[in-house]
C-alpha cells in the first residue's frame, strides 16, 4: 500500500492512495446523460472478486474486514466496477471521508449536467484522481 504525504498545519499526516501501477482506474463512460439515468449505478455494480483485490496488494483475506474494496472512479462519474484495475484495499478507518465525498462528487455531476446539459465527465473523474486534496477543498478539513 503506498501513502500520500498531505501537509496538515505544520504535521505531516498520510492517507491511503491506491498504488497507480497496480490501480491506475478504470473509465467504463465519461457521459453524463447515460451516467445519471436511474438505474445505471445498480446495473453498473457488477465486481464480485474481492480477494483478487487483497491478493494484487497481497493483503491476507483474514485482514479483509479491516479494508473496504473501493473503486478509484466511482460508478456514479463513469468508473468501471467490472475491471479489477479500478478497485482498491481501502483502509476502512478512511473509508468513512472518502465516502462522504464520493456522494457529493456524485451528486455534484449530475447536478451539473441537469443544470447545463455539458455531458462530459471527465472533470469530475480528474476529481478523484486525488480524493484527499478534494476532500480538503470541498469540505475546508483534513482527510
């Protein structure tokens, strides 16, 4: 598992970030209007093979509980929860924040597109390419 380093004040802290050659993340579509159509997100969730997940970081399945599986770009901006390069161990003590700002991400995207008809993706995708510095922005706190 690799850490980013985030400067906190004048600590140094880490949070967990996927190792970009074994998930480097997966798009399946960068369309809003298909993307944000009711149903896509459940017809989109389709990963069942967890312990592939743990086995690629070499993370013993007894250890499982302590992680969630996570997809680097989020069904709901376009990500591709069929293909093992968009998954993740998570560390579950994180998990919490990073799904707080999943669900704003998320809704965010698809408020944009209702309000501007724009379908493009892909600034909500960049979005999460470094999901400890946006949740620093969006929420004025530290990951």
């Amino acid at each position: 598992m690799k850490f980013k380093p985030i400067l906190t004040g004048l600590l140094l802290s880490t949070v967990a970030v996927p190792d970009p050659i074994l998930t480097p993340g997966a798009i399946k579509s960068t369309d809003l209007q298909e993307i944000c159509a009711p149903g896509y997100d459940k017809a989109h969730r389709v990963w069942r093979n967890q312990k592939q997940t743990f086995a690629k970081y070499n993370i013993p399945w007894s250890q499982h509980l302590n992680y969630e599986d996570d997809d680097f770009y989020q069904i709901c901006i376009g990500g591709d929860n069929a293909n093992p390069l968009n998954h993740w161990p998570q560390p579950k003590i994180e998990s919490f924040k990073k799904n707080r700002l999943e669900i704003h991400v998320c809704h965010m995207a698809c408020n944009y597109y209702q309000e501007t008809g724009d379908r493009d993706a892909t600034q909500f995708q960049n979005m999460m390419k470094d999901w400890a510095t946006t949740y620093k922005i969006i929420f004025n706190e530290e990951p």
